[in-house]
C-alpha cells in the first residue's frame, strides 16, 4: 500500500539546510524522510507530555511563592 503525501515548502536555516543534506548523504535517506522522522518525533514528545500533563490533573497546586518559602524553611535554598 502506497502513503500518500503532502508536498510543503519550508525554509531552513542555511547551516540547518547543510547539515541535513550531509546527514541525508550519510545515511542514504531522503531529506523528506529526515524531517518527517523530526517532525514525528517532536509531535510525539509533545502527546507524551500532554498525557503526563493529564494523568497529573487532580494534584493539588502550590503557590509559587510558598514553594520558594518552603525551600528556604528546608534549608534547601
């Protein structure tokens, strides 16, 4: 079965662009290939921090300001 795909136009940073192209020559991948495993892969961190963020709903908050205060009382800062 064939993916089908999207074509986009991006814009790199020259020294980004040199470097990706090097790594494509290096590892005999296509460019596309490198940026959607990037792209995958920042995309998935961020569903992984979106479940923490999730699972850490009902934990009670704490005031900046009285955490710093504990710190001190603990001797930690």
């Amino acid at each position: 079965m064939t993916t089908l795909t999207k074509r986009a136009t991006i814009y790199l940073e020259p020294s980004l662009h040199r470097a990706l192209r090097l790594k494509s020559i290096e590892t005999s991948r296509s460019l596309s290939d490198l940026l959607n495993d990037a792209v995958r892969n920042e995309l998935a961190e961020d569903a992984e921090d979106l479940g923490i963020f999730d699972a850490r709903k009902n934990e009670p908050t704490i005031k900046f300001e009285d955490f710093v205060k504990e710190l001190k009382r603990n001797g930690k800062i």
